[in-house]
C-alpha cells in the first residue's frame, strides 16, 4: 500500500517550517498541482497546525499529521504515511538522530537544512550502510547552506569542462552581495556544535578538516580562509588589490563541496582544492572592512536571532545574494559562474530551496540509489533547473 502523502514537511508551525508550507501551498496546491505532489504539515499540536495553516492562507483541507518524534508510536506512524519528510527542526544534533536512523531504516526519503558538520558525520557512520539497503536517500543541507555553493561548483564543473575537456582543481567561492540575516537555527546549531565539541574531541577534529564528510579520504592542503587577505585572483581595481574576509558558512559549505566530490567519484580529481570567502572591495577601505567582518563573533552571540524569530516579510523580500566561483587549471586557463538568490539567503531563498529539493528528489531522482547525500551528485542539473524556473535562483557562466 503507497504512502497517502508524498511529503510530509516536519515543523511547520515553526518560523521557517511555516514559509516552506507557505510555498507549497502557492506553488504545489495539493488540489490539482502539475507535479501530483501530495504534500501535509507536520508538528508536534493539531491544533498550532491548523492555527499556521490559516495564517498562511493554505487551504482548509490541507493534511495536518502529528509528528511528535519523541513519542515512538508517531515517529513509527510517520514513517507509514509519507515518501519523504522535510525537516526544518533543529538543532539537528538535538532533535534529528531519531528522525534520519527512522527514515533510514523505514526507506522513507529525508531533506534538512543542517549546517552541523560533525552531527553529519555521525549520522554518515551510523546509518549511511541502512539506507543504502533501505533505498532511503537522505540529504543534508539543502538550503542557504549549501545549495548555491555546493550546486555553483557543479555548475562551474560542467561549464570548464565542456569548455576545456577537464575538471577545474582549483575552485574559489566568492560571496560578492549579501543582504539579509542568518536563521535562528544557523545560530542554535553553533552552539550546539561547540557544547558537543565540549564533550567529544573527535568533533573538533572534524571541524577543523574540510574533509570530514568523506571518511576514507583526505585531500591536498586547503587553503584556511579565516584570516582578511588580498586576493590576487580577482585582479586590481583602479590599481588596488581586492580584499576578501572569512565567510562564516565556508565551513560547512566546503565539507559538503569535497563530500559531492568524493560522492561523483573525484570527478574533479583527488587534487581538488576549494575555498570560499566574502569579498569586501579595494584598497583601504576594503581592508577596513575586511578586518571588521574577521572580528564579529555576533553569529554565536545572544543578541542573534533565535530558533522561530526571523525578518519581516518586507525584509525577506528585499533581500538577496550574489556569489562568484571562479575556476582555474595548471595552465591558467580560467571560467567563471555566478549563482544569485532573490529573497534574504536564511529565511525567504532557504524556504524554497528545500521545497524544491524534496519535490526534485522524489520526481527527477528516480535513479538515485539510498544513501546519505549532498545536493551535486544527488539531484545535479536537474535541481539547477527547478530553482531557475520556480525559486529565485540564477546560475549563468560569466566568462
């Protein structure tokens, strides 16, 4: 007997649970919806379900399931209802491990939004072997991290080697615009991470290496990112050097980029090195701001955003990203892609990228065989192709 729901997004009453239900309710009506996605909110009360699904203006019939996943006998009712479960619940750390052994173990599909690298790896350990043989294909981090990175190096790869018969080994990630805030969750899940690494010395080793998502395998040096530098590669403005600045989600995002790697074979080679930063302009000035932005330690802060709080929807609208990858051979050959998002990266953008990363897993990845995966080698061109048509998303070779 088929599962009644296709997806089943878990938290939906929370801040950004209720944005992705938001968009599924515009963009995939579950009366008649060109995709035939059968789709339902998941929370812990009926009753906050029903209460989100007015706000939003979702329609009065639209699914409500109980997913308390504390209590066994809902998370085991769960499993039997739907082919894939959306979660925005985190700390994924303190309210996932649950979740993803059940789906593993249940062949039900799984998308998050986690930005934990070594909760990731764990979850890599403990259950990749499970849903390899359940067919359950589980993928981590589909939201601002790290779909326009970890996708925007994908793009690049194609476009180099169509145009120079060859992978670049080395790839710079660029972050040129931003505006728009980090999500509560991205700041919760930080601080769950240093109170784990407080306990467990093997998650500060993982969070040191921007290989700890490919066990067995280590790579070539990587370049650190964390200090303000010059970056020769972006050439001079009026005859001064651009500076670029630590970018605080380098690193996650460069864990997943050398997962989706290691996960396409090593199409990119064994000697691939990848780095991203956020550039911060010429001269003086840029330097100035460059040291400001190594500086700020607000992420981890208590005067952040919390789990549930976010901008306005004026805010969210008004934001936007821009992000350059810049790839380079031994024999200096050079291709560029820009990846930009419409809405602010941690709310507006996130929503839709994990609405449509569900949506593309169940209908373009037919062929994908269950395991833990990233977006690249999972859903590739295919996800590309769905976030230009419907989430605000552009990928274009600048040259």
């Amino acid at each position: 007997m088929s599962a009644p729901f296709d997806i089943v997004i878990h938290g939906a009453t929370g801040f950004t649970g209720r944005l992705v239900a938001e968009y599924m309710a515009q963009r995939y009506p579950n009366a008649g919806n060109p995709e035939g996605i059968r789709w339902a909110m998941g929370g812990r009360s009926a009753d906050k379900l029903a209460v989100v699904r007015d706000e939003i203006g979702a329609p009065a019939d639209t699914p409500l399931v109980v997913t308390d996943l504390a209590d066994p006998a809902s998370l085991s009712a769960l499993m039997s209802c739907t082919r894939l479960v959306l979660t925005t619940v985190g700390p994924y750390q303190l309210y996932g491990n649950e979740l993803v052994a059940a789906c593993a173990a249940s062949g039900v599909h799984y998308v998050d939004l986690c930005g934990e690298p070594a909760w990731m790896r764990l979850m890599i350990e403990a259950h990749e072997a499970t849903a390899k043989k359940s067919g359950a294909r589980i993928v981590f981090s589909c939201g601002f991290d790290s779909i326009p990175f970890d996708l925007g190096v994908f793009h690049l790869q194609e476009a180099f080697r169509a145009k120079y018969g060859h992978a670049a080994p080395r790839v710079r990630g660029r972050v040129r615009k931003m505006k728009g805030t980090f999500s509560g969750g991205t700041a919760a899940s930080l601080k769950a991470t240093m109170a784990a690494a407080a306990k467990d010395p093997r998650v500060l080793d993982w969070l040191r290496t921007p290989f700890a998502l490919t066990p067995g395998f280590t790579g070539p040096k990587q370049p650190s990112g964390n200090k303000p530098m010059v970056d020769e590669a972006l050439g001079a403005v009026n005859g001064e050097g651009v500076w670029c600045a630590p970018f605080v989600m380098a690193a996650i995002n460069t864990k997943n980029v050398h997962r989706s790697n290691a996960l396409l074979g090593h199409a990119w080679g064994t000697d691939f090195v990848y780095d991203e930063m956020l550039i911060t302009g010429p001269g003086a000035r840029g330097e100035q701001i460059a040291q400001h932005v190594a500086a700020d330690k607000s992420l981890g802060g208590e005067g952040g955003p919390k789990p549930g709080e976010g901008p306005s929807k004026e805010e969210r609208e008004s934001g936007f990203y821009d992000v350059l990858f810049l790839g380079e051979d031994a024999q200096g050959q050079r291709l560029s892609v820009g990846v930009s998002g419409d809405k602010d990266p941690g709310y507006g953008s996130t929503s839709k990228m994990i609405a449509e990363s569900a949506v593309c897993l169940l209908k373009d990845a037919g062929a994908l065989p269950g395991g833990i995966w990233t977006t690249a080698p999972a859903m590739g061109a295919a996800l590309i192709a769905r976030l230009q048509a419907n989430a605000g998303l552009r990928f274009g070779v600048e040259g």
